[in-house]
C-alpha cells in the first residue's frame, strides 16, 4: 500500500481548486458568509475544505469512495483489520466499542481507573462494569494498568462477560501487559478492547511500548489529535476480524456519529497516517530522545522527580512510553496546582495536567530542544522560587482514597430517583452522578458507589487548591445528586 498517498485530503484539494458554486451548507459558502474577522484569521485555504457529504467527497457513515480507502490506509498503517474515522474524539470511539459488544444487564470488566467516556458507555448501554482495581502508586500518588492476575481473578468469576477493558497505556505513560491480558481473555472467548488514547506513537517505534493491534486487541481507540498530529477531536478507531462483527461496530458508529461530519477534521486523519507510515519511527525516536534528555536532568534538580522504567516492577507497571513527564513537585512543598500556575505565570508554559502531587508534560513529535530548554529553565526557577517551601515541608505522605463500594449499576443509579443534598453530609448515600478531576476526567465518585467521608475529603482538598473538580449537577460541588433509597417500616 502506497502510504505516500492521501485519498481523502487530495479529492479536498482537487474539489476546492474546481471552486463550484456551493448551493449546500455550511451557509459560510467558504466564508464569504462569515464574520469578517474569523473568516481572515481561518484564511482561505481552511475555508475551502469546509464541506459536507456530497458525492464527490464520499459519506463517513456509509463509505465507498476516498474515506473508504482513506481508512482501509488507517487500518494498514496501525495493522487493523478494519479502522473507522471519528471526528467526535476518542470519547465517541470508546462508547461505539462498548455498545458493541455490551447490551442491558451485560457485564464489562473495566478498570476502575477508567475515563468518563467508559463510564457514559457503560450507562447508555445498561451495563453491569466488573471493577478491577488498578495497582496504585503510592510513592507518585497515581494509577498505573491492571495487572494479569486481577483480570483472571475477574474472569474466572465472570465467565459470562462480553469483554475486558483495558487502559493502555495510562495517561502518565505506564503500559500493563497487554498480550498477556488479549491471550487470557482470548482463551475464554472474551474479546478486549483498549483505550489507546495515550498511544497513537506506539505502533511505530519498537523502544515504545506494544500498540493495541500489536498485542492481538480486538478493538482499539487511539487520539490521533493528542500525539498522532492530527487536529483536536480526530481519532481513529482499530478492529480486528475474528470475536468482533464489524458490521454491528459501524451501525453503532453511525447511530453516536453526527451527519454533518467535518471534512478538515477528516482529512488531517489522512494526512496524519500518511506522517506516522512514512515518519513515525524517527517522529517517535525524536520525542523520546528529548523526553529521556528531560527528564535526566529534571531528576538533577532538587526537590524535582520524574519517573522512568525503574517504576516498571509489576505486570501493571509493565512496560513505559518515555514521553510522558510526570514531574512530581510535593517536596517542594507545594501542589501540581501551585507549580502549574507559577509555570503559567513566569515561562508562559502550559502543562498538560495536574494534580496533588504532580504535574504532566507531554513530548511529541512538535517539540524541539527549544522548547524543552524553556520547560527546563522554568523547573528549576520553579524549584528555586520554592525553597523555602521545601525546608518547611518535612515528609510529604502521598494519600489516595479507597475504591468505593459499588452499590447499584451506574445505570440505575443515574436514571434512579434523585435528591440533592449538602455533599459535606453526603457520606454513607449512593452517588446517582459522577464527580471527576479533568483533566485526566478519571472519576473519583462514579453513579451506583458508595460515598465515605475519604472520599469528601479528598474532593475538599482538590476544590480548596483549585483543581477542576467537574461532572456535579451542582459546579460549586457544595450539593450532590443522591439515590433516594426506601425507607424500612
């Protein structure tokens, strides 16, 4: 397969340079339309490309022309079977994977680590989830994969699951062992699927760790927007012939997809693939080399620390995308927060999360030893700035609350009957809605769970540093949604 064409981004170019008369949406008819002062930042050429589904350019719902052949190029280049385009984000990726294979009252085992999008699947569809606990990290204060031995504790007692979940690699960069969970679940029937949010890299460079298609997964979602260098809300997603019918996948696909699918979102997938099949082992080898470079002398700084394959003990701490820069700034005395804004505020850096503990930086194929040079400079005054902090701080004791007791389907707790009541006095009540820092968007408190007075604390302290505590009805998170639960007489 010639990896050097783009189908679909080309028929764009060729229908543009043709400039028919559009009596079509969009109604900006290629900006003439549009404010004045959009329409000059966007330029002409982004304008032009802006269509719809008319026959030249092919129907992402029902494709047989260059979206077609654009995505059977997709599923070459990553070794799928089949791949399908999602201009909707992973997020609508991972609900069409579920769907797929869950109907109501069917169990998923699922890490419980997982993100939101697993959780809104799990509810559409009328699942029973089969929380798996992931390992936690107690020295970093986060969670890494799940491990061999607690997905076939899960299975032997879940035989009739309609699949197993899996989170690879997490979105500090930590792999489990993949191949080993597919032949296990495999050996039951049980078809897995993975969120590659986090890995549209690792398929094309063998120091990365095992792509989802490489590990024999039946279906996968990857982010090209995050690290494939496609535009925000592009991704793809991956199957694989044999427990999966590709039919039922593209039906539910077509049902969560909208009918007005961007084409300039679909095309940078193309050109995207194109990149990675060509490029994608000296794309992934640049990032690594100035992550690995990064991080070295992040680990020379005082108070600073950023792991690498030394954390790697376990099969859920298996493997490690080098990439990710999980800096861990507690020993300063101060939070991920705190370190996220003083960066914000003195080098114009924005990081990609953080949390109580940490901060996480991403290096991608767009970085340059400039830039990591500017991140560097800014660790180091960051560390300076604070070190007084860090003579107060003493021992710093990393806590993570317990996984909740899972006390009804998050389908039943959601659409349950409801009431609001004070969260501070919330302890003990079912959750009917979902409390979550994004990013990551990992739920603390899920629907159906139990709520402990940890569990309230552990918010408390995110809202009063000023993390984005998000998913309450309620934004002050002051007042929680509650199942009402019946009364004994």
């Amino acid at each position: 397969m010639d990896h050097h064409r783009t189908p679909l981004f080309t028929a764009l170019l060729e229908h543009a340079n043709r400039n028919p008369i559009p009596f079509h949406i969009p109604g900006h008819k290629k900006g003439e339309g549009m404010e004045a002062g959009f329409k000059t930042f966007l330029g002409e050429n982004a304008l032009s490309i802006d269509l719809i589904n008319i026959a030249p350019l092919d129907d992402l719902h029902q494709p047989t022309g260059v979206i077609d052949e654009a995505q059977r190029m997709a599923a070459h280049a990553f070794d799928a079977d089949y791949t399908l385009f999602s201009v909707q984000g992973t997020s609508s990726a991972i609900i069409t994977m579920i769907m797929s294979v869950c109907g109501p009252g069917d169990k998923i085992i699922v890490p419980r680590n997982l993100h939101k999008s697993i959780l809104s699947a799990i509810i559409f569809a009328g699942a029973k989830p089969v929380f798996v606990t992931p390992e936690r990290d107690r020295r970093w204060g986060i969670d890494h994969g799940i491990s061999v031995r607690s997905v076939k504790k899960a299975i032997e007692r879940h035989t009739d699951a309609k699949a197993v979940l899996v989170i690879n690699p997490t979105y500090f960069g930590v792999c489990t062992d993949l191949k080993a969970i597919v032949d296990l679940a495999h050996d039951y029937g049980i078809p897995v699927l993975v969120d590659e949010a986090h890995g549209a890299l690792l398929h094309f460079n063998n120091i990365l760790p095992l792509s989802a298609m490489q590990a024999g997964a039946d279906m996968a979602a990857t982010s090209m927007h995050k690290l494939g260098g496609s535009l925000t809300q592009s991704s793809l997603l991956h199957i694989k012939k044999g427990l999966i019918q590709r039919e039922k996948v593209q039906t539910i696909f077509s049902m969560l997809t909208t009918t007005s699918t961007s084409y300039i979102l679909l095309a940078s997938l193309d050109a995207a693939r194109k990149h990675l099949a060509l490029n994608g082992s000296k794309m992934a080898a640049k990032a690594i080399q100035l992550a690995e470079y990064a991080r070295d002398q992040i680990n020379q700084i005082p108070g600073l620390a950023s792991f690498g394959r030394e954390i790697l003990w376990t099969d859920a701490a298996f493997d490690f995308d080098p990439t990710k820069l999980t800096i861990h700034v507690r020993e300063l005395g101060i939070t991920g927060y705190a370190a996220e804004e003083w960066l914000r505020k003195h080098y114009n850096i924005e990081v990609e999360l953080s949390d109580l503990y940490n901060i996480l930086c991403l290096i991608t194929p767009g970085d340059s030893t400039e830039t990591v040079v500017c991140l560097l400079d800014g660790l180091a005054e960051l560390a300076k700035a604070h070190q007084n902090s860090k003579a107060e701080a003493g021992a710093i004791d990393v806590k993570l609350p317990e996984i909740p007791l899972l006390a009804l389907t998050p389908r039943d707790a959601f659409y349950g009957e409801v009431e609001l009541i004070p969260f501070a006095q919330s302890a003990g009540r079912i959750m009917a809605e979902s409390v979550y820092v994004y990013p990551p968007g990992i739920p603390i408190l899920l629907p159906g769970e139990v709520i402990a007075e940890q569990h309230i604390r552990y918010i408390h302290e995110h809202l009063e540093v000023g993390l984005p505590v998000r998913g309450p009805q309620d934004l002050t998170v002051k007042n929680i949604k509650v199942v009402i639960e019946a009364k004994a007489f």
